[in-house]
C-alpha cells in the first residue's frame, strides 16, 4: 500500500480495503470480494445500497478547524469510481480524550456532517474546551469517514473485472485541513491493493485504532 500526505501533522494506521459483506445483490457468478494486502477502503451495504466507506483518522493533540474533500477515485481493475463531492458524503467524528493507540471506548461527536455537497452539520471550528494543553496521557481522535454509494452498473463492472483477472486496484483521495488554525493544502492518500474473492482481512483482527469503525460500520 503506498500512502501519500503532505502538510500532514499526523495520520494514524490509513488502511483501505473493501468488503462485499452481504453478496445476495451481487450480479451473475456471485463473489464475497475484499483486498488483499491492505485495509482502508470498505465495501459495505445497508438498507440504501451498497457503498465504499473510506476512514481517515488523526490522533495527537491539536484541532482540526476544518476538512475539505477535494476528489479522489477508486479504481478496480480498469473500472474506475470517482468520488465528487457532490456525489460523496462525509461524515466527522471527535473524541476529546481517547489513548495513545486510539483504542479508548469513550463516546465519539458528530461534529461535521455533508450529503452530496450539502452542509448539514458544522461544529469543527468550536474550542475545544476539555483539551488539556500538550496533554501527554490523553489525546484528541478524529474519525473521518468518506462514503460513496454505487450504482448496480459499479458492481456488475467490479464483477467483470474479476472474471476478467483484472484484480489490481487502487484509490486515491485529496483534502486540504486547517490545524490549530493553520491551513494545510494538498493532503493525499494513495492505497494500491489486490480485488480477491472471500474474506481477506478478520475484523476480529483489526488494529485497536479501528473499533470505532468495526462498530459503527460492521455492527462487530
């Protein structure tokens, strides 16, 4: 997986893999897919659909003022996906005093919320008034979290890749932040991984840092 980010204080374990968790919608010649080799990009379905889920997380003891999605794609085999942002949503979470691995069980906010370029929630830039300065035991998590839902045509198009061979994949996003008031342009994330058909990551298994995603999203 190789992993891009300039102007970055501190991005904690980005992985990025894929999940088809429920395959019953899948087209002909059903697979369960996942990726192989990394963890950041999931393919999730709920009651809406089917949609990949990517997390980003930021742990240390600053403020995060601001997150602007810029673009990205999700390329699987020669289908590609492009994240717009009126086309993603992006949810922000906050947890004011988490641990050093980011494994703490204390309560997450909702402190940004945007649906297809609709602003619904915006309270980043709002002191963080509980956060002890330069605090070296307790420490601020942000989870950021980039969902983007396919239509039945995506999932008929990873499908024939797959049968075609064609499991070499990657995604890529951009953003730019303000931290501690400080604007910080140009943020990238690049994953490459393998399309595969099964379960290729436990999320028994997963890193301590992604309890709340395996929660919120795997309901694990």
């Amino acid at each position: 997986m190789k992993i891009m980010y300039r102007n970055c204080l501190c991005i904690l374990n980005l992985f990025t893999v894929i999940f088809f968790l429920n395959c019953s919608n899948m087209p002909a010649q059903k697979h369960c897919f996942s990726l192989k080799d990394t963890l950041s990009v999931f393919l999730l379905k709920n009651e809406k659909g089917a949609f990949f889920c990517m997390p980003v997380q930021y742990l240390g003891n600053y403020h995060i003022n601001s997150f602007e999605f810029i673009n990205g794609t999700i390329n699987i085999g020669e289908h590609e996906v492009q994240l717009k942002r009126n086309e993603i949503n992006i949810s922000v979470y906050l947890n004011k005093n988490t641990n050093e691995d980011g494994s703490s069980d204390s309560e997450f906010d909702l402190v940004y919320l945007e649906k297809n370029g609709k602003i619904l929630l915006s309270k980043m830039n709002e002191s963080l008034f509980e956060k002890q300065a330069k605090d070296d035991e307790n420490f601020i998590h942000y989870y950021i979290f980039i969902e983007k839902f396919l239509e039945h045509n995506d999932l008929e198009k990873i499908n024939n890749e797959y049968n075609k061979g064609n499991v070499n994949s990657h995604s890529e996003i951009w953003y730019d932040l303000i931290i501690d008031d400080e604007q910080q342009n140009g943020n990238g994330i690049k994953s490459y991984f393998e399309l595969y058909d099964g379960i290729a990551a436990d999320p028994q298994h997963f890193p301590p840092n992604l309890n709340f995603f395996r929660v919120k999203y795997l309901q694990y």
